[in-house]
C-alpha cells in the first residue's frame, strides 16, 4: 500500500509536529514517534512526542527518549499538525485530542482493523504488524533519511508489536522492512539485550504470584486473571509489568483466549484480551463493549470492579474460545 499523498503533503507542509499515541505507550508508539522526530526534524520541522503518563523506562535506551514530553497539567503544545500514531479510538488519544492545539490538524496513521478513522486525514492499514511499517514507508516516500538512530526506534516499533516477528501479522514486508532497517544500521542484538534479558527480579516474583491465581475455564480453553489496582505494587514493578501478564496466560498449552481484568486507580477495569486462533476474534469482543483492537489482541475499559467484569464477560470469553477451538 502507497502512502496516501495527503497525509505526505501535510507533513511536508507543517513546521510543527505533535506525535501522540497511546497511554501507556508501547514500543510502536514510542519508537514511530521517536523515528519521526529523528527524521523530520534535520528538515526544519519541530517535532515533539508527547504522552499523558511517562514513558516505559524499558525504552530508555532509544536515543531521543528524554525528548518525550509528558502532558501532566500543562496545556497541549500548539503545532500545525497532529500525528496520531497507533491509536485506534479519539478516546485512545486523550487530551491531545480532546484539546486539539487551534488550527492542526490531525493525521490518523493506524493498523488498528478497529480504527474508527477520526482524524481529518486518515490511514489505517489493517496489514501492517505494526504502525512502524507505516512510518518506515512514510519516511522513505517523503523522502526523509532514516540513520541508525530512526532505524533503532522503528526495529523496536516492528519487534514489539509482532512478537519478535511471531504473531500472525508478520508478513514478508514487515520482514523487508527489518532487513532493510538493519541495512540502515539498527542492531537487534541490543534491542534484545534492553527489552528481552533486562529483567528485574521483582518481575519474575510477579509473574510467580500471578501463576497462583490464574483461572483455567472450559476445559483449560480460556485462562483468566482478575486483579485488583495496585496489584504487585510491593514487588517494585509497574502497570506495565503487571498489563504483561496477559502474555503468560496465552502461553498455556491448550488455552484459546486468555483475559486479564486488572483494577483502575480511577475505578472500573482495564480488560485485555488475547486470543490464539482468528477464529476466537477478541477484536469484536472487545467492540462489544465499546473497545477494540486486533483479531488476536484487544482490549477495553469497564466500569465494573475486576471481579465483576469478569463475571460479566466469562460467557462470551468461553464462547470465543469454543469457536477457536473447533
Ligand atoms: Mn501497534
């Protein structure tokens, strides 16, 4: 897929810049918006990448990182022009969105198959792994130089979000593009040292409590961890820590969909979902109930108490999984 010329013309029109994705962000967020800035900003743009809450410490060792802007209570910075990168939803966007600066517009670059196309200028490409692909090609058709540094942030964007080039989304672009980014002189062995074999003990005593509390349903179809806000909160780890736990629980041999209902500071529950066969869609699932996502990763935010919005979801989490598991 070409890159829409509009969405070219308005970044070679703009001379400021605001990156935004979601919160917490992840490493295709963060990386995209760090690549963006690395290589629009030799070319006169201000770029900056700014987030509601700080940015995942894992990713401190992407040059750039210290450049990332968190909101806190400051107003949203003027600009001429939003990108919005990997956010499915205007929701998922926040105050950025919401306090749009006057007069920017905003640039909605997606691979969310849920993305409800909010922006004024819209591209979601639902076969893209990651919106690092998007960026990549973004950069190479305006013609931008990517060096080392951009090339880091988006092997980071293109790793993370496939699963070390795993899950069903990799494709032979999204392994073209790696190659190309390695040409461009990325260096997977340390991402892999920084984001793989960096992790804290407090981490793996998390991961031993959580063990004891999952949930097998269904006859082991569907794993499920129900967990109140400042859970592990002893152990030194963070949100991010404890939101990974989902990964462990489609892990299991024999398990189709895994959920993980984890309690808010503000009340309600982050719910995430993962599934292990398309045809267990956690994407329409999660659309149910107002979020979305991909096929097999999605999530939403309930207004129920963890224990409750799991008692709410158990029927339709047991039914995807009898439908992937047939
Ligand atoms: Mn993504």
């Amino acid at each position: 897929m070409t890159v829409p010329s509009e969405i070219l013309a308005a970044i070679r029109d703009a001379r400021s810049i605001l990156c935004a994705t979601h919160t917490p962000m992840d490493g295709d967020g963060l990386g995209c918006g760090l690549a963006l800035k690395r290589a629009l900003e030799p070319r006169g743009k201000k770029v900056l990448l700014v987030t509601e809450a700080p940015a995942p410490p894992v990713y401190a060792f992407l040059a750039g990182y210290e450049s990332i802007a968190v909101l806190g209570k400051d107003p949203v910075p003027a600009a001429d022009l939003v990108l919005a990168l990997d956010a499915g939803g205007p929701d998922r966007l926040g105050r950025v969105l919401a306090e749009r600066p006057t007069g920017a517009r905003i640039a909605n670059i997606d691979h969310h198959v849920s993305n409800s196309a909010y922006g004024d200028l819209n591209w979601i490409d639902d076969k893209a792994a990651a919106v690092g692909e998007q960026v990549y090609l973004l950069l190479r058709e305006g013609g931008y130089a990517i060096d080392a540094v951009a090339a880091q942030c988006l092997l980071v964007a293109l790793v993370t979000d496939t699963g070390r080039f795993c899950y069903s989304s990799t494709t032979p672009r999204t392994l073209e593009i790696a190659a190309d980014l390695l040409r461009l002189g990325a260096e997977p062995d340390r991402l892999q040292r920084e984001l793989y074999a960096s992790v804290g003990f407090g981490v793996l005593r998390l991961r031993s409590r959580a063990v004891e509390a999952i949930e097998l349903r269904s006859q082991g179809r569907v794993a499920i961890l129900t967990l109140p806000h400042g859970y592990g909160k002893d152990l030194g780890v963070d949100e991010e820590d404890v939101k990974d736990l989902i990964d462990m629980l489609i892990q299991v041999k024999g398990v189709v969909v895994a959920a993980l209902f984890r309690g808010l500071a503000e009340g309600g529950t982050k719910v995430s979902l993962r599934s292990k066969d398309d045809r267990a869609n956690v994407s329409a699932l999660a659309a149910r109930h107002g979020g979305g996502g991909h096929v097999r990763a999605s999530g939403f935010t309930s207004s129920l108490a963890p224990g409750t919005a799991r008692d709410a979801l158990l029927a339709e989490l047991e039914a995807a999984a009898v439908a992937g598991s047939r």
